[in-house]
C-alpha cells in the first residue's frame, strides 16, 4: 500500500524542515507532498532543495494563497493521479504528532476514513487559551447539531483516507475554503456510507509560526454546515421526485 503525507503550507519555514524529518523517522517508507500557496518567507524554495536528496518529497508550488480546501483539493488529486492508496493530512506546525501516522497506516485497512479526534477521550488539548478550545468544542456541537454528523471532532485536519474513498467525491465540487472544508468532506464521506473511525491524539499548539485562524474562517464554517444540510436534503427530495416520476412513466 502507497502512503503519503499532505501538508498545506504559508510561511512554515521555521517547522517544514524539521516536520519532514521527523515524518521520516516515524514513517520512513511514505511521501510526503507539501502544497505551498507561494510563502514569502521561501517555504516552497526550502523544500523544492530538499527534494534534490529526497525522492519520497514532493511539492506543489501554487501561484498565491488561495486558501486550505483548494490546497488539500489539488493535493488529493496529485495523489490520486499518481497512484496512492492511502493519503492522510495534517498541519506543518507540529500541532499534530508525526508519531500518530503510524497508528493511522495501523487503522486504515479496516475503515475508508480515520480521524485523529482531540475530543473522543476527553479534551486533550495543549497550549490553547480558554476561549480558542470554547470556539473550537462548540463548534463540533453545533456541526452535529445541524448536520447530525456523528462525530466528536469533526473539524480537526489530523485525517487518513484511503484513495478508494476520496475517489467517491468529486473534489472540483468541494465549496469550503477554510477549516469548514473539513467538516464538508467528513458529511460527504459519512452520507456516502463510508467507515469512519476516531482515533484520539493530543493536540498541541503550534511551535512557532503564527495561527491561520481569523474571524472569516469562523463565519464560513457557521454557514456550511446549514449549506450541507439542505443542499444534501434538496438532493435527496429530488431524487425521490424523479423515482416517482419513473415509476409513473412505467406504468
């Protein structure tokens, strides 16, 4: 099986090197793709060096930033163009532990989706004043709430997927752009019927580097999930509307 590691990236350079390091020494036989939105600090030019002694890095150097969905879309479409099997994501400022991608290649042959969940034993989130960890778990009540996602973290980016999965979605169709993009391809994934497990990691915060969160992301995230209710409801009455109008014609 063909593993790889996404990492969307803007002004990372004080963590890429060192994240793709320790990726290696946890999972010494999966790539990594790091999809750049043209970092001024030169995090695409570090790691297009790197790749001159690595053949397991590879990147995409995109054009401007244009936002965390479009970045993990084009990544995913990378891998999926190029014949991985299983393709996780995370964060490059070492919120997430490189150590847990071992357990997610160790949990994804029995599911299609598995999340590193902050949530699913308790709170288990480092670093974080009190009012980031209240915005962050009223947010995933109020995604269930709307959505009736089944899930305790629905809005971490620690994730594995297998290709098969994600080949389900069409990515061009994906309308977040922020941090409500992972909750738009966990509501995909779960009304398509996949197999979706939680995994419990501790989140801590970043290292260095400054937080992409801001007051748009929050508002986009608020209006997606009522998007993704009613889209998915519209979709669902149309398809029995056009079942009864067969069943009609047929008769």
């Amino acid at each position: 099986m063909k593993s790889i590691v996404v990492i969307p990236t803007y002004n990372e350079i004080d963590n890429i090197e060192n994240l793709i390091d320790a990726i290696h020494k946890s999972v010494p036989d999966t790539h990594i793709l790091v999809v750049d939105d043209n970092s001024p600090d030169g995090t695409a030019r570090r790691v297009q060096e790197l790749m001159a002694h690595d053949s397991q890095l590879h990147l995409l150097w995109r054009e401007k930033k244009m936002g965390l969905g479009t970045a993990y879309c084009a990544g995913f479409q990378y891998c999926l163009d190029n014949g991985f099997d299983i393709i996780m994501q995370m964060d490059a400022d070492f919120s997430h532990d490189p150590q847990d991608l071992k357990k997610f290649l160790e949990l994804i042959s029995d599911y299609d989706l598995v999340i590193g969940s902050r949530y699913i034993s308790g709170v288990n989130v480092v670093n974080w004043p009190l009012t980031r960890l209240l915005l962050s778990y009223g947010a995933n009540i109020y995604s269930r709430i709307v959505t009736g996602l089944p899930l305790m973290d629905g809005t971490g980016g620690f994730k594995c997927f297998r290709a098969d999965a994600l080949k389900l979605i069409n990515l061009k169709e994906i309308v977040s752009n922020g941090y409500s993009f992972q909750i738009e391809m966990n509501y995909r994934l779960w009304r398509m019927g996949a197999r979706i497990k939680e995994m419990s990691i501790i989140f801590i915060d970043r290292r260095s580097g400054i937080s992409k969160m801001n007051k748009k992301i929050i508002f986009e995230a608020m209006w997606m999930v009522w998007k993704l209710r009613f889209s998915f409801k519209l979709r669902n009455q149309l398809k029995k509307l056009r079942k009864i109008f067969l069943d009609k014609s047929n008769v």
